[in-house]
C-alpha cells in the first residue's frame, strides 16, 4: 500500500492476517479502514511545524484480529512523516510483489534512510527540554528502554523518536508473518480495499495526548498579549499627559520669564547659579515661612538676605506680587528688593541684608534670654518705623498698598534696630477712585481685622494689625498667649482696633501722633464686644458692656 500527500485509503489486511503493524507516520483511520496520511520527508505538515507543542494524539486501530492491536502516530512530536507500505512476503505464502521494495525492511532490521531526519529536526528531549521526553527527573523510572526505543536512539539520533513505548512488544514479526512493513515508498501497489471486520479501538496513552483545537491557542495568546498591551497603551498615555504637562510648565514659566523682563523699573535680575555661589549652595539658612526659606549670602560687598520660595503656585503669585509691588518703590522704612531671579522654575528674591532679624526676637519675654529687652526709647523708634512704613504704602503711592500681612515676623530691623516692613507676597493694590476691594482671606490669624469675615478690605487693615502689634511690642506678649489666665489671655488695642473700619484713623495721622506733631484723640470706645459680621457695617454701633472673658470674644479669631 503506497500512501499519497492528503488522500484517504482504505487498507484490509483480512481476518486471518493477526500480525502487528507499527509504522511511523502521521495517519488517521475510522473504523471503516478509511483515512488521511501526510506523506513525505521532513517537508510534512506535522513533523516539522510542531512549535514547540506537546504531542497532539495517537490514532490507535486494529488491523485483523480483535486480540492485535496497534499504535499509529499521528503527532507533531512523534510522528515522522513517511509512507507506509504493507506489503505481502512472497516466501511466507502472500501474493507477492513482481518487484521488491527498495528499502523495505521489519521494523527489527536497520534503520532506513527515509526514517533519518533531514537536518532541522531535533529529538522531543532537544525540543521540549522536559523530564518524560528525556528520561529524566522524577520520571526516570518510568522510562525503562525498550528494543525498539534502544534501536531508534541508535540508528536515527536526529529522528523525532518514541518516547512513550509499547512496553510489551519487542515490535518484531512474529513466526508465521505474511506481511511487513515497508518506510518508504514504492510503485502504486495496494491491498485490494475490503471493509475492516470490527470498528477500531481507540486507547488513550499516557501524557497529555489530546490535540487542543486552534481557537484554544489564539485564546492563550490574546490572554497573554492583552495584559500586555493594556499595560503599554497606559504606559503611552501617561506618558503623553506627563510630557505635556511637562510642557505647558515650561511654556509658562518662559511666558513669566518674559513678563518679568517687560516691566518697567523692576530691580537686578539675577541667575540662579550666581544666587546658588553667593549664599555657598543655600548653606546658611536664617529663617523659614509659609512660602520659602531665607539664606544668608555675599553678593560683590554687599551682604544679602535670598529667600528661595517654594515651587507651589502660591509661592510663585507670592513671587510676582513681591517683584511687581516693591520692586519699583523705595522708602527707608521698606526693606530694599536688591534683585530677583526668575529662572526655569526657581523662583529667588534678593533683600538687603537685616543684621537683628526679626522683630519677633526682641519682644517676647523668652526664657533663654537670648536677646536683652529693648529699652522704651527703642520700642518707641520701631512703632514709628512701622507706622511711617504703612503710611508710604497707604498714602504715598501710585495706587494704594495694603500689606495684610502685618506682624513682628514681617518687620526686620538693622544694627541700629531701626525697623523695616518687609515680605510683600500678600500685599494688594488698591486703584485711588475705589473704597474697597473684595479678596480672598490672607494674613496671619490673631492679627486679621475683622473685616476679613466679609472679604471687602481696604488699606485699614493694616490698621487694626499695626494695632495687635502694637500692643504687643508695649506689653511684650503675643496677642494670643495661653499661658495666661482666661482673663488676660488676650491683647486689645484702643484706638487701632476699632470694629468699625471707618472709624480707624490714617497711619499718616497715626505717625503725627507719635511724632508729637498731632493731639489724639482721648474719647476712645474701648469696651470689648461679640464681632460678628453685623458689627462690621457702616453704622459702627458698639455695644456697651462690662468686658467678657475670653471665651465669649471669637469674633474675628
């Protein structure tokens, strides 16, 4: 029998005939003896295109007796694609065949050379590197050798061989045998085709030996690649907004760059390496706010204060305001804008230098005596200072000024502790023609006017924080202090912190009052009240009662 490339045959081998027929090749039989062999060498379909898969099954069928049975291979892994003959043997009484076969041989005789693989094909254990195709492992004991197996390893080494044996056969012809079997094709010479006696039975050998249909592997591959995909996609995406995001930052911070270099009369500009060699990398630090920290530093002869703000938005309109408000104005009780540096992100102001520090170090009654009280000449000076300082802003300016941000932290003093007003992040002009501005709520709480609570401010403000200040210095306790009983907890001004705004009077009046230049006026209400937001009309009317503990004032805290 001569087996064509995608043909079905029908092979009968007779009732009688009883002997064992073994051949490798990739066939497949129903139980009428019809069925599908892949013929050829090395170029069939399933001995060489395995990919790696296990062995996909194994057609076992009968040919003649019930008692005979017999494995036909049809895997990828096993299966060597070459045709089969059975072919008669003249000398045991068969029909014969008018010309033997050229490479006929039983399957206990040698090796033929259409069982040799041409090159490109690997044994299973090559293949699959796993421990039931090698022998090895915790199957090695399971894989005792048999004739057969012992004579494939042998004889065709590069073959895909059998590892699963027929452990109960030798595979060779028995006495009596009247036909063999042939690897390699001959003349169109056939069996006559007869039905089969019984339908085949069909044994499922050990190992995974069902072949898997194909939408099973495209469903391994897409579970597979999915994941993988999504994960690249939203690598992709985020990565997109990040370098946009990336951009647009810069974009802006170049479009401030070249708003900062379109005003008129702002102060030096400086680099950010020139301010990073002039304070020795940001080594001495004297002080930190909410926006930034402040360093000491050399600029040529001059000593200079650099206050490097923060890289959150706040800290860059603290940055603007600061450059576009003082950077054009000067008065000796102002702390002078030397330079700034607006580069890339950074975002640097650069101060006189204000050898006392703070205010704050010279007021409080501190327990580590780190500084001497000031004397009342001196507190007298700062008061003024400060009073001359707010009264430029408020009335000596293009538009007016509110600072809102008043406190002993923003007013530095010199070695001669003459005081100046500084940090000007939070300050807001004011156009002449209008009364008041609606903002949102800034400052520092304890020194807020209570006018805050309506969001409709103007420079009195000021006012009422130069009051809280004020007393503070007089008193040298902060206006909210604890450790006082609920009694004396708190600091109020008189005339500075009328409810009213209205009723405040102008710092230039306030400065005629210190200097001795103006009488003040000695009818003050001074009784404490509840500030609740119907206070702060323009009426004004105060209620006149005995002053409450501390507990029932919240008003404007």
């Amino acid at each position: 029998m001569q087996l064509d490339p995608g043909k079905p045959w029908t092979l009968n081998t007779g009732d009688s005939n009883t002997t064992r027929l073994w051949a490798h090749t990739g066939c497949s039989f129903d139980g009428n003896g019809t069925g599908t062999c892949q013929t050829g060498d090395c170029g069939g379909l399933l001995a060489c295109k395995a990919n790696g898969r296990p062995p996909n099954t194994i057609a076992e069928f009968r040919l003649g007796g019930f008692s005979s049975q017999d494995f036909f291979d049809i895997s990828s892994v096993e299966g060597f694609n070459v045709p089969m003959d059975n072919l008669p043997v003249p000398a045991k009484g068969g029909p014969g065949c008018s010309k033997g076969p050229r490479c006929g041989a039983n399957i206990t005789a040698q090796c033929p050379t259409s069982l040799k693989a041409p090159g490109g094909c690997n044994s299973p254990c090559t293949v699959f590197k796993q421990d039931r195709y090698c022998c090895t492992g915790t199957v090695a004991s399971n894989c005792s050798t048999t004739d057969y197996s012992d004579f494939f390893k042998k004889m065709c080494p590069d073959a895909y061989s059998y590892p699963m044996d027929d452990a109960t056969s030798t595979f060779s012809c028995p006495a009596g045998t009247k036909y063999k079997v042939v690897f390699c094709p001959l003349t169109n010479q056939a069996i006559p085709p007869s039905p089969l006696p019984a339908p085949p039975a069909v044994v499922t050998p050990s190992g995974p030996t069902t072949m898997k249909p194909k939408f099973s592997t495209v469903r391994t591959v897409v579970a597979i690649l999915a994941p993988i995909g999504g994960f690249i996609f939203l690598f992709l995406v985020t990565f997109y907004f990040c370098k946009r995001r990336t951009q647009q930052r810069r974009e802006m911070e170049e479009e401030e760059e070249e708003e900062f270099g379109e005003l008129q009369g702002t102060p030096m500009r400086f680099t950010f390496e020139q301010l990073k060699a002039a304070t020795e990398q940001f080594a001495d630090k004297l002080g930190e706010g909410g926006f930034g920290s402040v360093f000491k530093g050399q600029f040529g002869d001059e000593r200079i204060a650099v206050k490097r703000l923060d890289r959150s938005g706040q800290g860059k309109r603290e940055f603007s305001a600061e450059v576009q408000t003082i950077g054009s104005i000067h008065h000796i009780n102002l702390v002078r804008l030397i330079g700034f540096c607006p580069e890339k992100s950074h975002r640097l102001l650069v101060y006189e230098y204000m050898p006392k520090g703070s205010l704050d170090r010279w007021i409080y009654c501190r327990h580590d005596k780190v500084a001497s009280p000031l004397d009342w000449s001196t507190r007298c000076k700062i008061i003024t200072h400060i009073a001359k300082g707010l009264s430029y802003l408020h009335e000596e300016c293009t538009k007016r000024i509110a600072h809102l941000d008043v406190k002993p932290q923003n007013i530095l003093l010199d070695d001669d502790f003459n005081a100046k007003l500084s940090d000007f992040g939070l300050c807001k002009l004011i156009d002449r023609d209008m009364s008041q501005v609606v903002t949102r709520m800034r400052g520092t709480p304890g020194y807020l006017a209570p006018e805050w609570l309506t969001s409709q401010i103007t420079e009195k403000a000021d006012i009422y924080s130069f009051g809280v200040v004020v007393m503070e210095i007089i008193s040298g306790r902060k206006n909210l202090d604890t450790s006082q009983s609920e009694e004396s907890i708190h600091l109020i001004t008189l005339l500075e912190e009328k409810i009213d705004s209205k009723k405040r009077p102008k710092m230039s009046e306030v400065v005629k009052v210190l200097e001795g230049t103006m009488t003040a006026d000695l009818n003050i209400e001074h009784n404490f009240v509840v500030t609740t937001p119907a206070n702060f009309g323009s009426t004004g009317n105060l209620s006149s009662s005995a002053p409450p503990l501390a507990s029932d004032v919240s008003g404007p805290r």
